[in-house]
C-alpha cells in the first residue's frame, strides 16, 4: 500500500516535470515590428539588430517578427498605423510628414552635423529633453539619422549653375535645401525612388551615400557631389496600449537599450557610407566630386532662409524656438569629433 503511494506520487511528480503548467516555460509575449524600406537598408538592418537584442537580453521572454518592405505598414502610414496598433512597433522617417514632428525635425536644419553617429546622438538628447508632444501617444523606443545628404546624379553637378532646374528627389528639410541650390526638388519616400531614376523622372537624389549600394543607385548614378548637409531623422516608436502591459523588467531591457540602439545605428550607417562609396566606384565607376572649400562654404551660406522659417513656424506653434535651436547646436559641438 505504502509502495503504492509512493509509487504514485513518483508518477505525479515525474508527469507535472514533462507535462503541464508549472514547469513548463510561459509563451513568449509576441510583437510585430513595421519597417517600410527593403530588408537590407539601414532602417530594417537596425530593427533586425534591436530584435536580437531583445529578445536575448530578455531570456526568450519576447519574440519579435519583423516586417520590413512595408509589408504591414507603409512609409506615410507608419505613425498613425502604430498610434491604430496595426504594429506593435514601426520605424518612421520623419521627413515624411515634416510639419508634424516640428521639434525632431530641427535636427535636419543646416546644422553642420556631420555623421550620423553625431546626428544620431544629438537628436536622442534633443527628444529626451523636449518629449515633444507630437510622441505622446506612443512609446518612443529610439531615434537616429542618416549620415549627412549629398547628391547622387546621372548628369555630373560641379556648380550651382549645374543644378539649376535638374529634378532630384529629396524629402523634408533636406528637400528644402535642394530648392535654394536651385535644383526642381521632386518630394517622395525612398522606396519609390528606384522607379523614378529608371523612368527618368528624376535626375538623381539628395540623401546620405549608403543608399549607392544598398537601392543600387549608384547603376544610375555615377556621380555623386559631396555636400554634406542635412541629416534625415528617424523615429522607432511603439504603440502606447502594447507598452503599457509589457511587464516591468521588459520595458527595463527597451528603456535601456534606447541610446545604445541610436548610437550604434549612427555607427553602423557610418561605416556603411564608407563600404558603399568604394563599391560604386570599383563596380560602377562612380566619380566623387569635391566642390573648392570656397565654393562650398558658399553653398551652406544660402541655406539661413531655412532655419528662419523654421524659426517662424516653431514659434507660431507655440514652441520655444530660440531654445532648441541653442540646444542643437551645443548638442551637435557636444558629439563633434
Ligand atoms: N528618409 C530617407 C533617408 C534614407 C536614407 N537612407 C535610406 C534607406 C532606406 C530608407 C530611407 C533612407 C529618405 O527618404 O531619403
């Protein structure tokens, strides 16, 4: 009888240690991740990095599915698809819808940022301090830029005159600076770019050089004019609901994971404009134009108009202009080289 029992018991214990509920690992909390350009550019190469790290750091405890190419949200859609819960998570290029994120934006004014690890670092503190509103309805989980803009053309641009009218596709505060130089600056997000240049219905582009490879642009464009001006802002945000009920010791592993997340993105999109530049000139022949200091420093001198505007607009909408752009520019001494 007592054997029995024993046996038995034996029996519950061995079956509760293969079997069901308290031993067996609970599921992992499941999240979606939206990107809008393909899988290898830098904004899905940083998400592909973010999620690793998530889910190593919290013990398997999230699982992440990633959805680059804008197959669950789109690039204009992206903040309100998140704000909606379409995606848990979505990584925005900001330069989309300009005027809605006023604050973050000013990092793309003339700034003389030059990498993206600098820009990235400058926007993460600018964003920490201000909290700007227009995040209030999500969780930001980390911001970046691009390295600075130069333009990428078919036809070579060596002077202002070269620019004159020729249509190169830009977006936001880097599309503002292209319409002083002159050049018909034709607004559209990345992904529908590499049509454009095949059709013809843009001449080149306006953005920061990795995009050489990683669209290979640099088929079309063999010419790229270093210019070095304005920064593109990104945003990976999270919907508010979603992070409300992520369990404290997994908004700990984000939290933290937030300026290292921009500071090596900005690294990242570094190094890959450096690979990117020798590839097109060994596999494309790409010519790297420089403009004479003098020229260039002529070039930047025209841009003003576009931090008065912003100047106006910010302070019509209530914003302490004068202090965030002090703020910019102590930031962007602060993680100069
Ligand atoms: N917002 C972007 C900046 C950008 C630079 N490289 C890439 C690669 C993939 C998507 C966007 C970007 C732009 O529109 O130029």
């Amino acid at each position: 009888m007592k054997k029995g029992l024993i046996i038995a018991l034996a029996l519950a214990m061995a079956m509760a240690i293969v079997g069901t509920s308290p031993i067996k690992a609970a599921e992992p909390i499941k999240l979606t991740y939206a990107n809008f350009p393909p899988a290898n550019t830098f904004p899905c190469v940083q998400m592909e990095r973010w999620k690793t790290e998530v889910e190593k750091r919290t013990n398997g405890k999230v699982a992440i599915t990633t959805f680059p190419g804008g197959t669950l949200l789109d690039a204009k859609n992206m903040m309100d698809g998140v704000i909606a819960g379409q995606a848990n998570i979505g990584c925005l290029s900001m330069a989309y819808q300009p005027g809605r994120f006023m604050v973050t934006n000013a990092v793309s004014l003339p700034l003389d940022i030059r990498t993206a690890l600098q820009g990235s670092l400058v926007l993460w503190d600018l964003y920490t301090k201000y909290k700007p509103e227009e995040f209030a309805k999500v969780k930001v989980l980390t911001m970046f830029t691009t390295a600075p803009s130069n333009i990428m053309s078919t036809i070579p641009i060596r002077s202002l005159s070269d620019l004159k009218g020729v249509p190169l596709r830009a977006s936001g505060g880097a599309g503002e600076i292209l319409k002083l130089w002159g050049a018909n600056m034709i607004g559209m997000p990345m992904p529908d770019t590499p049509e454009a240049l095949q059709k013809g219905v843009v001449k080149g582009l306006f953005t920061s050089l990795e995009v050489l490879m990683d669209f290979k642009f640099a088929e079309y464009c063999k010419y790229a004019t270093i210019t070095d001006a304005g920064v593109y802002p990104f945003a990976v945000v999270m919907n508010m609901e979603t992070w409300n009920k992520l369990p404290d010791d997994v908004k700990k592993v984000m939290d933290d994971m937030a300026r290292e997340q921009a500071e090596w993105t900005g690294k990242y999109m570094d190094d890959h404009v450096k690979k990117s530049i020798e590839w097109s000139k060994q596999n494309h022949k790409l010519e790297v134009i420089t403009l004479p200091p003098e020229e260039l420093k002529k070039w930047h001198a025209m841009l003003q108009p576009i931090t008065d505007q912003w100047l106006k607009d910010a302070k019509a909408k209530g914003l302490p202009a004068d202090q965030i752009l002090a703020d910019l520019r102590e930031l962007s001494k602060k993680y100069a080289k």
